[in-house]
C-alpha cells in the first residue's frame, strides 16, 4: 500500500510519458565517457553532477518516484535482487548480467543514475570463476541503500526467497515489461518465453492473468523439464501487441529478442 502511495503521487501524464520514450535512446547512444548527459525524462530532470558518494545524494528522504519503482520491479521479475543491509538500515537492489549482455546493464545503469538512485561510476565487466571452473566475464552494480527501499523487500521476499509481490499488476507497466523481457525473456519459435522458474505455479499462473489483463497479451505455461519449473510463453498472435508496448524501451542490442517483430 505505501509504494501504491508513491506512486499516485508520482504518476505521470501521458505527455510525460511519451518525453521519458523519446529519450530512452537519447541517453542510450550518448557518449560513454564522464558522466551521464543531462535531459528531462518526463517531468523529473536527471542529475547534473557526478554523486559518487553517499554524501552527494539528496533524495534520501523523499518519497520514490515512478519510474524508479518501475525500473526495479522488471528488473526483480528477472535477474536482479533486493538485499536487506544488516542491521535493517535499508535496502539496496542488485543488478548483474553475464558479460555478454553488458550493453544491457550499462543501459540499465545509466537510467538509474540519472535518475539519482545509484554513483555514477559506470560499471566494469569483471572476470569471475564459475561453479564448473571457467573463467566467465560478468558485469553488475547496486543502488544506494534506501529505507523506501524496505517496502519492496518486505514485498518480494518471504524469509529470504524471492515471490511474487501482490502489487505487481500496479508496476507492470510497458517500461517494466521491457525490462523484464530484456532480463529474461528469449526467442523461441514465433513466440517469446519469459524464464520464471523461480516462482510457483501460481505465480506464474498470475503473471498470465495480469499480462492478459492488462494489455490483452495472450500466453501459456510451458514446463522447463525441472521439478516445479515453469515458462511463460507469450503466443506468437499477441507478439504484435507486446512489441507496440515495448518497442520504445528495446536497446538495439536487445532486438534480437523480438525476432522480425521489430
């Protein structure tokens, strides 16, 4: 309910809406050095000094605004995760992509920082060792530590495993969908599959609900083959409607996830 609160304060009119569209790619194809560039995404102007310390940041206090909320519930719906400082003191969210999709995470960080939840330090792609003894190359970054940032743990994790929260249907907007498709989703067949194994059947059975619900997109349950594992698979008559949602947040190096749907 207090994050449905924020978000009512911070709704944005569709003229807004459309100006945070338009400069998706304004900020996507902007130079790599310094500093992110300047711009207006909707009503909210982004950051115009570089905050690399905790000092620097003016918005802890302040109620959080919609795309951030957004941004955050597509991104844990795949890869990213919310962890609970010791102690109690806040929450920060965890994005990580194999090094492979580091165009991705660099996207998703820029959108962030210039919204002013996380340094402006852009992340580096680091090698790691993986479980089977290869060297694998991953990339990742945190947002600052937020006490708003409670009520999204408090909603998506039940001692310590990841759930569906029961407000997801509010912040499942286009935005979050793109994010949540160029986390997990993948091309398959004429259709999309969306990699929800984490969650329960139910789950995902309400993930369907609401994409149905909400935009008239069509899927089903494909099992993974895994106990207790499921995938969403968004019908090839709905990718139409999904990709007219989408497309205005879809990087270029996430296109191939549409197939000639875009």
């Amino acid at each position: 309910m207090l994050l449905y609160i924020f978000f009512l304060i911070y709704t944005l009119r569709s003229r807004d809406i459309s100006l945070l569209q338009s400069n998706i790619f304004k900020f996507y194809n902007a130079p790599h050095s310094g500093i992110y560039p300047t711009f207006w995404v909707g009503h909210l102007k982004t950051i115009i000094k570089i905050c690399v310390k905790r000092s620097d940041v003016i918005n802890f206090n302040k109620p959080l605004d919609k795309e951030i909320l957004e941004i955050i519930y597509g991104s844990l719906l795949g890869d990213a995760s919310a962890e609970k400082r010791k102690g109690g003191k806040g929450t920060r969210i965890l994005f990580y992509q194999e090094g492979s999709h580091n165009e991705y995470l660099l996207f998703l960080h820029r959108l962030i920082a210039n919204l002013g939840y996380c340094n402006t330090n852009i992340p580096k792609l680091q090698t790691r060792i993986s479980n089977n003894g290869k060297i694998k190359k991953i990339i990742r970054f945190s947002t600052w530590t937020y006490d708003q940032f409670n009520e999204i743990h408090k909603n998506w994790y039940i001692n310590g495993k990841k759930v569906l929260p029961n407000d997801i249907d509010q912040f499942l907007s286009p935005l979050a969908l793109a994010i949540w498709i160029m986390d997990d989703g993948g091309k398959i067949g004429k259709g999309l599959k969306l990699a929800t194994n984490n969650f329960t059947l139910n789950e995902v059975k309400q993930l369907i609900s609401i994409l149905d619900f909400k935009y008239n997109i069509k899927s089903n349950i494909h099992k993974t083959g895994a106990i207790d594992q499921y995938n969403i698979y968004i019908l090839s008559d709905s990718m139409p409607i999904l990709v007219n949602l989408i497309k205005p947040y879809i990087i270029p190096s996430m296109k191939y996830k549409l197939g000639n749907y875009i």
